[in-house]
C-alpha cells in the first residue's frame, strides 16, 4: 500500500546572519540618512492611518536594498530549492515606546500584485537596552492549537525571513533612539 501525503500549507521562519563581505559592502549611514529623510517627509507607503502599511516608509531605489534581497533570495533559493524573486522594499521606523501592531503582507483585496509570499526583516540599526530584548512575534495556528505565539530577538545583521501569510508585530521600542528596519518582500517564481 502507497500513502501519499499532501502538504496543504507551510508557515516557516528562517533566520541568517549576513556575511561579513556583505556587511563591508553596505552603506549603512547612506541607508539610514535615507530612511530618516523619507519617514521626516512622511513617504508613507499609505497614507491612510487605518492600514498597517502607514507605519512602513517608502524608498528611493538604493543598491543596497537590492543586494540584502538578493543575498537573502539566492541563499534560500539554494537551500530550499524554490526560486523567489525580490519584489518590494520599505522602511519601519520606531521612535522610543512605539510599536508595530500585528499583520501580514497579505493584501485580501489583491492577492496578485499586492501580496507577498516571503517577507524579510532587516534591523538596521537597534539600540540596544541592557535590560530588555527586542523582539518580533509571529502568531499561528498549527490544527487544534489555536492563537500560538513565537518570538525572535531582533539583532543588527540579522536577517529574518517568514511566511508573509504569517501574522507578526514588533515590540514595544524600549530605547531612547529610534529602531530602524528595511522590510523586504519576495515572490515565488
């Protein structure tokens, strides 16, 4: 007897520490300045409150938007022999005791060009707190086991990649600085 099983669904997280070559290549300070001159101008990706997408800031093009997702797009097209390709780039600034609320990079009216299959966090740049962590939490549901919760701390140079179906939100900015993130999303090819 042959049982075939089929997978339905996968949620995942993946995490990596970028190589040092990478990091040598990065303008750090031009990405920052960049970010900070597009969030004080108030390049919303929406400009509407109402949507989580106001609280990600739009970017000029830069270089090293392109290389972090292409780093991230080979290395997981190699070890998990699906193709993904980079789609998109924003920002997320968080001042001191701000947070991001819960969501995905599923668009539920446009599931073609405004929606993602692989999001990918950056820290950029995260002061850190002696006492507190911060932290991204995703939420799932894996059968039976509803409302689950997961948490990764969130470090310089570290990229996290996730389902972008999966929900997730940023702590609560415990700093005196604001925390900076380049977001990036990806599409199956």
């Amino acid at each position: 007897m042959n049982m075939n099983k089929i997978k339905l669904t996968e949620s995942f997280v993946v995490t990596d520490k970028i190589p040092k070559a990478l990091k040598k290549m990065l303008d750090k300070e031009l990405m920052i300045k960049e970010i900070k001159r597009a969030y004080n101008n108030n390049e919303r990706v929406n400009s509407s409150d109402f949507y989580h997408d106001y609280y990600y800031t739009s970017l000029r093009f830069m270089k090293y938007y392109k290389w972090i997702g292409e780093y991230a797009g080979d290395h997981y097209s190699a070890l998990h022999k699906q193709r993904i390709i980079f789609s998109n780039y924003s920002a997320i600034v968080l001042k001191p005791q701000q947070s991001l609320l819960s969501h995905n990079h599923i668009d539920d009216w446009d599931y073609q060009e405004n929606s993602y299959d692989i999001s990918l966090l950056y820290p950029l740049y995260i002061f850190k707190n002696k006492n507190k962590e911060n932290h991204i939490h995703f939420e799932y549901e894996n059968g039976r086991f509803k409302k689950q919760r997961f948490k990764l701390p969130l470090n310089e140079n570290f990229l996290i990649m996730f389902s972008s179906e999966l929900r997730h939100s940023i702590s609560a900015n415990l700093t005196k600085e604001n925390m900076i993130f380049i977001s990036l999303q990806f599409k199956y090819e």
